[in-house]
C-alpha cells in the first residue's frame, strides 16, 4: 500500500509554509500543494529547493487571493478589488443553470487562469512534469474537470497526478466535536465530491494521467483526527494509492493582522490546524502509518 501524507495551502503565508516544512523534516508529511498566486511564493521556492525530495502539486485556485492572468479575460471570476469571489457552489450554479453564452464565459475564465498557473508553476519550478489538485477541490466539477483534461493536452507539460476526493464513507465518534461532522457542511460535501469524484477518474484513467484509489480528508476537514484517519484507513481500498490530506499550515500572529479582509482568515487562524500539525509530528500517527504499509514504508513516495 503506497500513502501520500498532503499539507494544502504551501506558499499560502511564510508561516504556513514554515509550519509545512517543518511536518516534512520532523513528522510523517511527504507531500505538499503549493498555491502559485500568493505573494510568498519566492518564499516557498525557497524552501523548496532546500528539500528535494519534498513532493509538490499545483494547488490551482479559482477561490481566493488575486488572479494571474488579465483580469479583463476573467471578470466572470472576481470582484470589483479583482480578486476571486465566486465559491465553489456559486460556480456550479451559475454554470450548469446558465444559457449558453454564460457557460462560455465561466470555462473561458477558468481556462484562462488556470493555463496561466499551470504555465507559472512549470516555469519557476523548471519541470516538464505536474501534480494537480485544487484550492477546495473546484477541479472536480465536471466542466471543470474537462478543463483539466482539454489543458493536459494542449499545454506542453506533462500531467502526472490528479488529485481524485473519493472518500470512503466512515463513523468515528469520540466526542461531540466529531459528530458535528455528521450534521453539516461535511456531509455534503463528502456526498457531493463523491459523486463528481466517480467521473473524475473515469476521465483520468481514459487519458491516462495517475490518480489516487482512495482519499482521506472530506468528512474530517477541518477536524482531523488520528481516529479518524485510522477509521478511514480501514475503509479504503488496500490495493492502489491513498492520498490522506491535513491542514496543518496556520497564520502568524503577525499575519493575521494583515488578513483583516480575507474571509478565510478565521479558517487558516483555527486552533484546528495546530492540531492537525501534531498529528502529523505525533509518533502515534507514525506507529498508524508503519503499521498499515509494513516496516517497508518509504517516507519520500
């Protein structure tokens, strides 16, 4: 059995890059999804190069933060400041409900935008090669997906990976914090990224571009747990690749004074994503994972 451990949100803020790299070196993280329309992404290259054997996707993000490309090509996709404001939900809306001409401009916008990621991540990383997910998982709307599919085609860069949130269904309840994860937002989400998830890698696999079989990290967002992960593990498929995703990466003091208009500032400042940091530096989340993959388990995959 071969896991990917992901951290989302690399380059996102120093520190969140920081805390990343430093599950990487001490913990039990082998990978991590780097956002590429952030001011600290020098930052991040950085750190980067300093760890080789650190593996990277593309975080492509349609969700927050300032475009890359003419914003003229993507008005569909920002405000009035220009940065993104359509959620993921809006998109599917507006796009599946609209007449013609509206689709055109919502898959024009984020074709634009996304090429204009893809090309800047290949170029200031210097690889032929990418590793695709998304910033709250926007890549798994279908029209969306056939994006993806159009652009690893048309671009002169190799897509080898593409990150698929196909989540077994579990029940892991210690506490009255977990079983808000069954009473919400969680729960759909989990149903509806399933479901978009089954098209997703028929997609893939008809292309052939790699994905995973199996995904930790829809139920539990935000409240990840060793529980959980262990209950989940038992879930998934034992053949074929796992990607378990955490957020450990969480503001600065400091940067959180400067986020006073993000609407995602009280996301990334939550106590939560301490806690998924020790997880990931926890020798018990360690002795999980060894014993699951066999004493064979290679830390960098």
């Amino acid at each position: 059995m071969n896991i990917i451990i992901n951290a989302d949100d690399f380059a996102n803020s120093m520190a969140m890059s920081e805390t990343i790299c430093r599950c990487f070196d001490e913990g039990m993280l082998t990978s991590t999804s780097m956002m590429i329309n952030t001011p600290y992404v020098e930052d991040a290259l950085e750190k980067l190069r300093q760890r080789p054997s650190l593996r990277t996707s593309l975080h492509l993000n349609i969700a927050e933060g300032k475009p890359l490309s003419d914003i003229k090509k993507i008005a569909y996709l920002v405000d009035e400041k220009g940065l993104f404001c359509k959620r993921y939900e809006t998109i599917l809306i507006n796009y599946y409900f609209g007449n013609l001409t509206q689709k055109k401009i919502i898959k024009a916008a984020i074709k634009a935008e996304y090429t204009a990621q893809i090309t800047h991540y290949a170029t200031l990383l210097k690889t032929p090669t990418i590793h695709l997910d998304s910033h709250q998982h926007y890549h798994t709307i279908p029209f969306i997906s056939d994006i993806l599919i159009e652009l690893s085609q048309e671009l002169p860069y190799q897509v080898t990976y593409v990150r698929v949130p196909k989540e077994p269904f579990f029940f892991e309840v210690s506490s009255l914090r977990d079983l808000k994860n069954y009473c919400g937002l969680n729960l759909i989400k989990h149903f509806l990224l399933n479901l978009f998830s089954n098209q997703l890698a028929r997609k893939l696999h008809e292309h052939h571009i790699t994905c995973n079989a199996s995904f930790i990290g829809v139920l539990f967002t935000g409240n990840m747990t060793l529980s959980s992960i262990q209950q989940a593990l038992q879930k998934c498929h034992q053949e074929g690749l796992i990607e378990i995703l955490l957020h450990p990466g969480f503001l600065a003091e400091s940067e959180a004074k400067v986020w006073t208009e993000s609407p995602f500032k009280t996301f990334y400042a939550h106590p939560h994503r301490k806690e998924e940091m020790e997880i990931l530096l926890s020798p018990t989340f360690k002795s999980l994972i060894q014993s699951i993959t066999g004493n064979h388990y290679a830390k960098h995959i």
